[in-house]
C-alpha cells in the first residue's frame, strides 16, 4: 500500500518591485509572526510566498510598514547619520528663478507681487505670499536660494515633502505678517527670506523630538536649538535686512516645528503629505492669480 501524500496547505504570493523591498517586508511579516518566502519568478519578478491563511494579515503588517517608513525617490540619507535631505527642495528653487526670470522681463508683476503695507491696509492679502517669490536683483536670489534649498531640504527630509514645505511656506507668511505689523503702512519688501528662516525654525526645533524616545536627551534638544537660533542670529539680523521678517518666519518655524513634533507620526502620512503639497500648488497659483487680476 502507498501511504497517503499530505497535501501543501494553499499558498498566496504578495509581488514586491525590487529584491531590496522583498527583504524588507518580510523582515516586517517575520515580526509579526508570519513566515515568508522570498522568491524570484521567470521573468525576473520578486514575491513573497506566504499561507494563504496569513494573507490579510500579511498585507495589513506592509501597508502599516509602508506608512511608518515612507521613502520618496528623492530623499536621501547623508553623511552616517539618520538625518534625511530631500531633493524636492530643487524644485522650489527652479520655480524661484522661474518666477525672478519673468519678474525681470515683466516688472509689471514684480508690482502686482510686492509686499505693500497701502495695498494690504486696502485689502490685498495675497501680497503675503506673492512677496515671498520676488527678488530683487540676482544676488538676493541666489543668497535665498542658496539657504533656501539647503534647509528647505532638511526640513522636508525630516517632517515630509509637502508637510515641511507647506509648514514653512506658512512660517514664511507669519514674516511677511511680523514685518507689516512693525514697519506700519509705508512699507514695500520683497523676497524669501521669511521662509528660509520659517526652515531654519523648523530644522532647529527636530531635536526636541528625541525627547520623545529618550527623556534623558535633553541635552541635544537644547543644543540642536541653541544651534538654530546661533544660525538665525548669523543669518537674520545682517545690516540692511528685513530682521522683522526674518525673526517672524523663524519663530513661526520653531512655533510649527514643535506642533509637527508632537504629531510626528502623522505629519509623515503620504495622504496628509500629499494634500500639503497640493494646499501649497493651490495657494502658490491661486495668489498669484489674484495679484494678476488686480493689475
């Protein structure tokens, strides 16, 4: 007599893009219990082959993994530290020089644009955002843009593409509100300074997240701080510049940089990071839009 074969309990196969994330997912499944199978199909595919049982489970475990460990294309680790720098910053600067470009050849939107405290006390709010892509000549731009993109970058790395550049487009407009509110109704400023501070803010303040996973850290916190404001001092109170503006966006940095730290988790949500880069899109066209429609 030939004993009975015991049949293989049915199988599922999850797809993976590369081998790299096949690895990581099923460091994450065997975490949770579930043991998979890494494989390679005839068409140079990967899967992972888990019981059909832990099926639902097993997508459940990657989409949560996905969500605590987003990896936008463009950002980067450097150096041997955990910190992360998004290239998406470039973007920002490529439409700064963009917008500068037809600013130069149309002055006409450069008037349309500019912070006037008149225009504003008349009601033309979105001054406070159109001001913050003017420039006025190509050595400011390229000091902004400069600074710019490297603590856009940081900031983005470390809160999220679009969380960190919507939260410090929004610490920009606290500046330009700072400086209307100091220097009165005969005023006239342009540039992103307020924002590139708003960044320098929100960079300073990552640290005191570590208070969070280690209480005894304080230490770094304060110094990570400390280093920020020692950088604003250098950078925001130069002779000849808007220091109302610039002291605005960074205390506006710091003040969302805090908020972003508390709601750590859900500030790196790619919905939540997706809807604050398109609020960002809509209040960049929509502004500008306005200033046209005034002229």
């Amino acid at each position: 007599m030939n004993p009975e074969q015991p049949q293989s309990p049915p199988i599922a196969r999850i797809p993976a893009r590369t081998q790299r994330q096949a690895m990581d997912w099923s460091l994450a499944l065997a975490s949770q219990g579930v043991e998979p199978v890494i494989e390679q199909t005839e068409d140079g595919r990967w899967t992972l082959v888990i019981a059909a049982s832990d099926y639902d489970s097993a997508v459940s475990t990657i989409r949560q993994y996905r969500l605590e460990n987003l990896r936008w294309p463009w950002r980067k680790p450097i150096f041997k530290t955990h910190t992360v720098f998004d290239w998406a910053s470039v973007a920002w600067l490529l439409l700064a020089i963009g917008i500068f470009w037809l600013t130069e050849t149309r002055p006409a939107l450069k008037d349309a644009g500019i912070m006037d405290s008149a225009a504003l006390a008349k009601g033309e709010w979105w001054r406070l955002f159109t001001a913050m892509w003017l420039h006025g000549d190509v050595g400011h731009l390229v000091t902004n843009g400069a600074f710019g993109c490297l603590l856009l970058g940081l900031a983005m790395g470390r809160y999220g593409t679009g969380v960190g550049l919507l939260a410090a487009y929004l610490a920009g407009l606290g500046g330009n509100i700072a400086s209307w509110l100091v220097h009165g109704e005969v005023h006239r400023s342009l540039g992103a300074s307020g924002m590139v501070m708003g960044a320098l803010g929100l960079v300073a303040v990552q640290s005191v997240g570590l208070l969070k996973r280690a209480p005894h850290a304080w230490r770094f916190a304060v110094g990570g701080v400390g280093a920020g404001i020692m950088l604003f001092v250098l950078l925001g109170l130069s002779p000849g510049t808007d220091v109302a503006a610039h002291f605005g966006g960074f205390v506006g940095g710091l003040a969302l940089g805090a908020l972003l730290v508390v709601f750590a988790e859900s500030a790196r949500n790619e919905i939540i990071n997706f809807a604050c880069a398109m609020l960002f899109a809509m209040l960049l066209i929509w502004t500008w839009l306005l200033a046209i429609g005034v002229k």
